[in-house]
C-alpha cells in the first residue's frame, strides 16, 4: 500500500517562509515525477511545482523566484521551500508521485497554508 505522509504546513505572515515535506513509503516502482499543487477554496487544483528524477524542474510563473522544489530519490521525499510569501498562497497543499505508467499516481491528504497579517 503507498503511503503519502506530508507536513510542514502552518500560519506565516506576508514576507515569511514555510518549508512543506512529503514522504512516500511502499512506492515498489520508479517514481519518475514529484510535484506540489494548491488549491484555494472556490478555485480548480493548480499545479505549483514538479521536479524529475534527474532534477529537471519546472514551477509556475507566480512562484517563481520564490518557492524552491527539491527531492532524495533515496528516502522518495519531496519538499518545497517557500519564501517571500503572499496572502494568495494561501491554500491547501497536496504533494503527487508519479511512475512511468499513468495508473502510478498517488497524493499526499493536503495541508492547510495560511498567510495572513
């Protein structure tokens, strides 16, 4: 059974940092993608980051600058440093895995950012 486990999420102010973790256990396949997504209520899930096995990354235009993705193939952990944050980072955020197959694809259970004054 995979097992996704995040955390790190919180309250910060405007201009403060939070750095989010998830780690993935009984994954007897090779996961080739990590990645986060947000979503804020009312709104659709939008990706924010991914990063390959190789260390390939791509992030969304209004992170960029000021969230960080990062990984260890070895403990199959991916985390996400955030920085300079807004009030419209504000969401839930849901960490993925994925594997070469389309039917390799699983999600963290979220966790509430907040950034508020």
């Amino acid at each position: 059974q995979v097992q996704l486990v995040e955390s790190g999420g919180g309250l910060v102010q405007p201009g403060g940092s939070l750095r989010l973790s998830c780690a993935a256990s009984g994954t007897f396949f090779t996961i080739t993608t990590m990645g986060w997504f947000r979503q804020a209520p009312g709104r659709q899930r939008d990706l924010v980051a991914t990063i390959t096995r190789s260390g390939s990354t791509n992030y969304a235009d209004s992170v960029k600058g000021r969230f960080t993705i990062s990984r260890d193939n070895a403990k199959n952990t991916v985390y996400l440093q955030m920085n300079s944050l807004k009030p419209e980072d504000t969401a839930v955020y849901y960490c993925n895995l994925r594997g070469l197959q389309s039917k390799y694809n699983y999600w963290g259970q979220g966790t509430q950012v907040t950034v508020s004054s």
